[in-house]
C-alpha cells in the first residue's frame, strides 16, 4: 500500500467508526476488491445488515467467505455464525464448526464458546458433552 492508500484506507475505518456507512461502502470497496481481507470483512458487516446500503445476502456472504478464506479470524467467526443460524446462506452445522475451529485456533474465544454450546447442546452437531467441556476449559470456562 502507498502512503495515499494508507490514508484512504484510514478515512474509511473512520468512516466506518463513525458510522458514516455509505461513506465506508464507498471506500472500503476498492480495497476489498484488491483482496484486503479487513475490507471485505467490514463490506460484509454492511451488507448483512443494510448499514449504508441496501441488504444484500449474497453480497455478504460473498465478502465474508472472501475474508474468512484468507484467514480472518473475525471474518471466520462471522461465516461460522451465518452457516449456525442460516443467515445469508442454508444452515450447515459442520460448515459452522469448521469456520468456528478456523478463528478458534487463531484464539477467538468467543468462538470456542460458541463451539462448547454447540456440542453440549447437539446444536447442527451430535451432542458431545466431553467435547463441549474440553472447549470451555479451553476458553476459560472451569465447568
């Protein structure tokens, strides 16, 4: 990145913080497509919610498979959620898991938790007590 896209870059997390969406769709879009995975993940937040542009699921999904696949563990958090609750794509319990494990690894907590409910609950997967304990030993939970 030049120091003008460093820039560019910077008015568009501003944007974004400031909850100027259509501002941050607008500049968060060429950086997206130029494989930033922070951009993609941030089009994809907006997208799935209609922050300053209209809803798109497939726009969402497309974003935040783009950002997970290049090792995003927020974005990977998100795709594992949308596959858990059916949100812009079907509902796929082993997809969930997969992109949980994928941010997990990278030290997500929230996402072993997530992981440890889905097992203990047989949520999308076979119930697995013994699993769900290790992974909320694993985040920090003494169960």
């Amino acid at each position: 990145m030049s120091d003008n896209d460093d820039m560019d870059f910077s008015s568009a997390l501003a944007a974004f913080e400031a909850k100027h969406f259509s501002r941050a769709m607008q500049l968060f879009s060429p950086f997206a497509n130029q494989g930033n995975a922070d951009a993609q993940h941030r089009m994809a937040i907006m997208y799935q919610n209609g922050l300053g542009t209209v809803r798109n699921p497939d726009a969402a999904l497309k974003w935040m498979r783009a950002a997970a696949e290049q090792g995003h563990a927020l974005a990977q958090h998100g795709l594992g959620f949308m596959y858990l609750e059916g949100e812009c794509v079907a509902k796929d319990g082993e997809q969930a898991v997969h992109w949980f494990k994928q941010a997990a690894e990278q030290g997500l907590a929230g996402s072993l938790t997530t992981l440890a409910m889905m097992y203990e609950q047989g949520n999308g997967i076979p119930q697995d007590l013994e699993e769900a304990k290790r992974l909320y030993k694993l985040a920090g939970f003494d169960r």
